[in-house]
C-alpha cells in the first residue's frame, strides 16, 4: 500500500550563518513524494506452470519501468527470474531455482491500491515460454539446479530481460544481458525479432534472430549486457551496463568507459554508439575501496531531443545524471569497433578524441531517500518536474534451506516518485 510522502527525506545544504552578513537560502534538493511496496505473490499464482516455486514469491520487476497509458500505472518487467550464485566445491555456480520461469511483462497500477493489473509472459513462435536459461556454452555461465549440484541444459531462446519501453504501435521492446540483446516483442508478449551482436551465432531459437548489433558488443562481462533503455519516437538508447571487457577482464574491470547505443526501429538497424564515462568508485561508493567493476548502468528515460537520462550505480549508492548524446562522438563502424584497435576505448585515459556525452547530476538517490533498498534499476520521467524509480529485490532471494525452500530476504520491490527542484528540460 501507499506510504506517506517523504518530504522530510530531503536534505537541504546547511544555512550559512555570519555575523554583519545576509543568511544564505537552503539549496532546493528532490524530495520524495511517494513510496509504494509492490505486493508479493507466490510465483504459482502468476504462472500455472511452474511446478514449485520453492516458496519463492514476485519480485525482480523493477529491472525496467515505463509510463502506461494512464496515469498511475506503469510498465516493469522481470529479469531470468530467480537465480543464485553459490560457491560450490571452490567455484561459483549461476543457479536457477525455478528453470521453468517465464521472464514475464507486467502493468502495475498505484492508483488506488497497488496491484498487479495485467501479467504477460514472454514467449517465443510456437507460444510456449522462452525461459531465463542460459543461451550458450562459452559464452553464458552453464546453468545448474537450485544446490548448484546439477547442470540443467541451455536454451537459445532464454533471455535475461532487464529494461522495458513502448513504442507507438503498442509493442514492447526490452533488452537482454546475455547477447546482449534487443527484443520486438508484441503486445502479448510474442517475441517478433531478437537483434544481437554480429558473429554471435545464435542457432535454434524459437523466433528470428538478426545479428545486426556490433559485434564488439559480445565481448561484455557475464551478467553485464544491455540494462538499461529508452525510447524517443522512433530511436531506442540502449546501454551496457558494464564497460566491455576489451581486449582483456582486466581492462575491463577498471575501467571508467562504457557504451551507449541507438537503434533505428524503423530500418532495424544502429544508427549511434557513444562513450559514457563513469565517475570514479573512490568518491562515487567508498565502501567499495576502489573496486571500480562495481560501477554500473542500471537505467535510461528520455528526456528531450537526444537528452537522456542515466542510473548510474553501485549496490549501495544511486545517482542519476542527464546526458546529451548530441554532444558525444559517435564511434559506430569506427576504430573502436575492432577489437585490434590498441589502446581500446576501454582502455583510454585520454578520452578528448572520443567525446563521452556530458553530464549533470539530476540526483543523488541516497541523499533524497536514505531509505531507499540497493539495486535501484527502473528509471521513468513522468513530467519535467517528475522522476519515479524502482529496485530490484532479486525476488527476495536469500539463502534456501536443505528442504529446497527459500529463506526469504525481506527486500520489498518499491516504486518511488521523486519531486526535482527544477525542470529537466
């Protein structure tokens, strides 16, 4: 249900006060103005399906978020689904308690109470489930059962959906994390078109396949794909959440320089690729000593013209920032498309050739909101005044116990609708 608006959350800059001298004014900061918990409901309840759900309930919703058409309502959608990371004899294993999940689109309605109004599974040309399994071997990690005991098979169709928009023909488009990838997806939830990167060589699916993406793309950290996107007319922004890992995991991990793409929908094709330079972990998240692989995009909404804005975060500390891609270089078909192109742009230190997009802070979650939980991932725009997010609770996923039911973390899935002292446009 609603809870009360946060207004006191703000925190305003300190009042200056010197003799002989006129009291400084507060600097406006965003305040919260409301607060709502998605309700949890066993995973049965919303797929049939699923044989058992291991006392796992919904969640995981707020990897994306989206205006719908009336007011008070919004679009999420769920990554894979449930799924672990247990360190077993020595070596971390991804597991998938539930391997039947549907990743699934919902309309959530906070208009009167919150509800979930409309429940749509994705699924591919023969209509059953495409599933959050892993895709391939070598490129995906193998997947096992909830003890990470036993490998389960893969599936070319599985998708680890992680955004979601509406273009204005009703249909969804989302992105995935392990191509990474771009899915058409109609309005009930049949996926139309899957656009990944060239060379991936996807076989088997159970819908096209177009590898139309750069190539480039394929090279990115595990569970680091495409995150966050958004929609302007006819042109998607798509973002990898993770610097790639080029040439090496190493470079990668260090670096600050990730990849904003856009996407024609109208020739099928990328039309942009612009460098975004992330802030440095040391002053951006402390507590992470430095560590700067933790930094990540999680988010996109538009905001005018090729202005956009930007999740960018750790587990622990949000901002979000507007940049202007008109500003930025685009690199696409150039030099750093090539993985022979020494330095890479990952390795850059000097990024005056490239241009990254520039950027102001809009935001500092942690500072609107001390309460807010980690993982914040749904980014939306409701008005030039109005900014709403929403986390990911990873379904409430904590430890499950030697009957094989879950341990319930008690993260809640939360939307938050955010006042901003000034217009973004």
């Amino acid at each position: 249900m609603f809870r009360p608006a946060l207004a006191g959350l703000a925190l305003a800059a300190a009042t200056l006060a010197v003799p002989g001298t006129a009291t400084a004014k507060p600097a406006p900061a965003p305040v919260v103005v409301a607060d709502v918990t998605i309700p949890s409901i066993p995973l049965q309840e919303l797929q049939s399906s699923i044989a058992d759900d291991r006392g796992v309930k919904l969640g995981g919703i707020g990897s994306g978020l989206f205006p719908a058409s009336r007011s008070g309502e919004f679009w999420m959608v769920t990554d894979r689904g449930p799924n672990g990371q247990p360190t077993i004899a020595g070596e971390k294993r991804r597991t998938f308690p539930i391997p039947e999940f549907a990743p699934a689109i919902a309309r959530v309605s906070t208009r009167h109470r919150v509800e979930v109004k409309q429940w749509i599974p994705i699924t591919g040309r023969s209509g059953r489930p495409v599933t959050g399994m892993s895709n391939q071997a070598g490129h995906d990690e193998p997947p096992y059962t909830w003890d990470g005991l036993t490998k389960l098979g893969y599936n070319p169709s599985g998708v680890d959906t992680e955004d979601v928009v509406v273009d204005r023909h009703g249909d969804f488009w989302l992105v995935d994390e392990y191509g990474p990838s771009l899915l058409h997806v109609s309005s009930k939830g049949r996926v139309i078109a899957r656009y990944v990167p060239e060379g991936l060589n996807l076989t088997g699916a159970d819908y096209p396949v177009k590898d139309v993406l750069p190539g480039i793309l394929s090279l990115r950290p595990q569970n680091r794909g495409f995150e966050g996107l958004a929609i302007n007319g006819n042109t998607l922004y798509l973002a990898v959440q993770s610097p790639l890992q080029n040439p090496t995991k190493a470079v990668g991990d260090t670096s600050r320089t990730a990849r904003i793409l856009t996407f024609d929908l109208r020739r099928g094709r990328v039309t942009g690729e612009y460098a975004y330079r992330f802030e440095d972990i040391k002053t951006f998240d402390p507590s992470y000593n430095g560590d700067q692989s933790q930094m990540k995009i999680s988010g996109l909404a538009h905001v005018a013209g090729d202005r956009i804005l930007v999740d960018e975060r750790t587990d622990r500390v949000a901002h979000v920032y507007e940049i202007d891609l008109a500003k930025a270089e685009n690199l696409l078909g150039g030099r750093y498309d090539q993985t022979s192109t020494t330095p890479s742009l990952e390795a850059l230190t000097d990024l005056t050739q490239v241009r990254p997009a520039p950027k102001t802070l809009v935001a500092d979650l942690s500072k609107v909101a001390p309460t807010l939980p980690g993982k914040v991932e749904g980014l939306a725009v409701l008005d030039p005044k109005t900014i709403v997010v929403a986390n990911d609770n990873d379904f409430g996923l904590g430890e499950f116990g030697a009957d094989g039911r879950l341990v319930d973390s008690g993260v809640k899935s939360r939307i938050v609708t955010i006042r901003l002292p000034k217009p973004l446009h």
